[in-house]
C-alpha cells in the first residue's frame, strides 16, 4: 500500500521511470508520446542535459539561499533573461519575483496589485476582476479569482467574492448563437463588459483585471478574437486599474511569441510566469511587474510585504536560465510560430469523428472539444466524462493528452488539450495525430454503444 496522497483514489497511475525527448516510459515497460507537454509544462521536452548540467553545477555551488540575505546569481541573471523578452516597454526598470509555481505568482500578482495602491497612498482599492471559465490556480486568492464553478464549489466558503465577466469561448458565443451579432461584435461586447463591471464595483475600488490571453484547461484553447485584448487594456488604462496577464499557461512560447499578449502588441502591467519557466525541470514561478508598478514600491515604503522561503531558489532560477537558454539557443519560438498551420491544419483532420465539435486554439496550444451533436452544439451528459474516456483510450496507445470538462457551466462541456513539447519533431508529430485518431474512434465507439 502506497502512502502518496493521489489525486484521485478511486484511480490507478502509472509509475514513471524515465523520460526523453517527447517519450515518457513507466515501470511497467510502457512509452507514452507526451501530447500535452505534462500539464503544459514540459515545453522543451524531457532529458535536456544542459539543463540537468546547469543544475547540478548551481548545486554544487549552493543550494540554497533565503532573499531576506542573499540574492543569487542566478536569481539576477533570470530577471534579466525574463524581461529581456517582455516587449519594449517593459525594457527598462521592470523587474520580476520569483516564487515556486504559477498558483503562489497569480497569488503574489494580486497581493503586488493592491500594494502597489496602498504605496501610492490609495487604500481604497481591493477588488479584482476576473472572467468566468478560467483558471488562475489553486491557492484561495487565485482560487477567487478563477472562474470554474467545479473547482471553486468546495471551497466557496473560504473565498471571496468578486466580479466575474463573461469567459471568452467564441465557439458558443450566446449573440452569434442567437444570430443578433458577428464575430467581431462578440469580440467587442466580451471586452466592453469589463467597463461596465467596473462601474458596477465602483471605479475607484477596482484595483485589477485578471486573465488568461489565452483560456487554457478551464475551456481547452480558446482565444479571443482580434481587438479584444486591445480593448481590455484601454479600458483599465481608463480607470487605472492593473492589467494582470496570467501567462503561466501561454507564457514563454507556448503560442508562438515570447508573451501570449504579444500576439496583440499588448503591454500588461503585470505579468504572471510559471510552467514553461523552467520547462518542468524544477519547480519555478516568476511575476514581471512593470516599472509604474515597481516605482510604487521603489519610491515608497520600498518593502513589498509578502514572501516566500522559497523565492527565488538558485538552484530553480539556475533551471530557469537554462531553460530560457535552451529555448533561445534553438530558435524555439520562431519553431512554433512556424508549424503553427501546419499543426492546426492535421488537427482539423479530426472533424472526421462525429464528437469533434470545436479545434481551436493558437501556436501549440490546441483544444478539440466534444460534443454529443456537432449541429447543435449540444455537449455530452457530464457522465461518463467523455474527455476522460479520450484520455484513458489514449494513454492505451501510448499517447498524453490533457482531458478538461465544465467548461460551459462548471458542469457540462468537454475537451482535451493537445499540445506537445516545442522541440517534436515532424515524424513524431504525425505519430501523435495517428494515435489520437484512433483514440478519438475507441471513444467515440465507446459513447455510442452507451446510447
Ligand atoms: C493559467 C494558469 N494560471 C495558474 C495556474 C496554477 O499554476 P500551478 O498549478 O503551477 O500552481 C495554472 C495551472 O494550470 C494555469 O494554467
């Protein structure tokens, strides 16, 4: 009997013995091509040996180092890498703060958010917004920022309630549906609800909009249309309310640009990292608050009030270089951007199986959803949960992908997420296509036998 708390008892995982490239092998002599990256994590792939190198030389140095003594090099040299990247605007007097994982950076963007008011002598500031059908961690203020019913009902009693806006889910826009607006419109009409939120809070209480540039699990890929962003950003520009990008999914390549805003040449104020930071390699978060933010602590008090033991751990940050590194050295992004159409195009292929109602989504960050009637939309009972029938008929073929479901209401909704590491290549890329298509048939028999 194990002593691991799973993270579901009723099911039985694999033990993972090794990893390489896009493969991931168990004790069990099984290989699994690794179609989702982990959970969007491992976007270089697994096995990079510069960057176990990098680690153990940091290791033998130091290990260890608390930020209230020291700072270490390789903290320095990863804020420097990571704003490096951020646009222009950024460039000069942004900095970042390193935490272990994306929930603790959601977590610090939010607590940075209303310190930076209460620095600049504005107490009265405390309420963030945020979208319905996202996912900003597991933390309580990430937790009440995110807007997924099924991972918010438990815990609703230790959260706070804020103001939520509709999610961006093109695919079942509600005025397109009812064919009162384009898509343009749809777009707009998203965005525009952010205005009247904050004048329905309160102008002067709203102290931060969140939200993914791209929703990740909590909907499965789905990307706003153009303009959307754009408006988002004049909007708290109006009201000077902080504009969160949570980049911990889309962040550092997944969408073919370094940031997910870039895609719209938008400039947040704050920016939350996790993930594809270090690739997987360690654990390692980072927020970027830009220079209007860091000036508020710079020329005030000059003391953030908030900490953690672990931020900005050598060893985790020396993985980050390495990582980002890594990513640069091989042209990693541009490699994305490039196989974008192509990657979309072998996923359309998919629309062959009844069940795929919806593929969507940017760079190599795809979500397929479900349905139980392609014509109307109509998804699929919430049991069994297709999306983890899909999963299960995957993993029998050797292949990762990454199952979500409640995306429409918390409830109903199912999709699966595919997207592999950067460095795939082509031949294993068609390998993940061939075994997605038959784990997508072995479902979709399943589902029809059970009508
Ligand atoms: C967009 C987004 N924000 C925050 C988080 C939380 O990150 P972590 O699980 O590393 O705490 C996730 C995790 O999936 C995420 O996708």
């Amino acid at each position: 009997m194990s002593n691991f708390f799973y993270r579901n008892f009723k099911r039985s995982y694999p033990t993972i013995s090794s990893a390489k490239g896009v493969w991931v092998n168990d004790t069990e002599g099984n290989s699994y091509l690794d179609g989702c990256s982990g959970a969007i994590v491992a976007n270089l792939g697994h096995g990079i040996l510069e960057i176990n190198d990098a680690i153990s030389r940091q290791l033998s140095q130091v290990a260890f180092a608390h930020t209230s003594q020291f700072v270490s090099q390789a903290t320095l040299d990863l804020s420097k890498l990571i704003v490096d990247l951020a646009p222009q605007q950024l460039q000069t007097g942004a900095r970042v703060y390193f935490t272990s994982g994306g929930s603790e950076s959601v977590e610090t963007a939010l607590k940075m958010a209303r310190a930076h008011f209460v620095e600049r002598g504005d107490n009265n500031r405390d309420t963030v917004i945020s979208r319905k059908s996202s996912y900003h961690g597991s933390t309580a203020g990430a937790l009440s920022a995110t807007g997924h019913p099924a991972r918010r009902k438990l815990y609703l009693p230790l959260l706070r309630a804020q103001p939520q806006i509709s999610a961006v889910y093109p695919y079942r826009c509600t005025c397109r549906t009812q064919g009162v607006c384009n898509k343009a419109e749809c777009t707009l009409k998203a965005a525009d609800e952010l205005e009247s939120a904050i004048l329905a809070a309160g102008p002067d209480k709203v102290m931060a909009f969140i939200g993914e540039p791209v929703v990740g699990a909590a909907i499965g890929a789905a990307a706003p249309g153009d303009g959307y962003w754009e408006r988002i950003r004049q909007i708290c520009t109006k009201y000077g309310v902080l504009l969160i990008a949570d980049e911990v999914m889309t962040g550092l390549g997944r969408l073919g640009s370094n940031f997910g805003l870039d895609l719209w040449g938008v400039v947040p104020d704050i920016i939350c990292l996790g993930k594809g930071l270090s690739a997987g390699y360690l654990p390692l978060g980072a927020v970027l608050a830009s220079p209007q933010v860091v000036e508020s602590f710079e020329n005030n008090s000059g003391i953030f009030e908030h900490g953690f033991t672990y931020s900005g751990h050598p060893v985790s940050c020396a993985a980050g270089v390495a990582a980002i590194d890594y990513l640069k050295q091989h042209g990693l992004v541009a490699r994305v951007a490039s196989r974008e159409s192509e990657f979309f195009a072998a996923l359309k292929q998919l629309f062959k199986f009844e069940i795929v109602g919806d593929v969507r989504g940017r760079g190599f960050m795809a979500g397929i959803e479900l349905v139980a009637d392609r014509q109307t939309k109509q998804p699929f009972a919430p049991e069994p949960r297709v999306s983890q029938l899909v999963r299960a008929e995957a993993a029998k073929v050797g292949l990762l992908v990454y199952p979500g479901s409640g995306s429409i209401d918390g409830i109903n909704g199912d999709h699966i997420m595919v997207a592999p590491p950067f460095t795939i290549t082509d031949q294993e890329l068609e390998e993940l296509f061939k075994r997605l298509e038959i784990a997508l048939k072995a479902a979709m028999m399943s589902v029809m036998a059970l009508r």
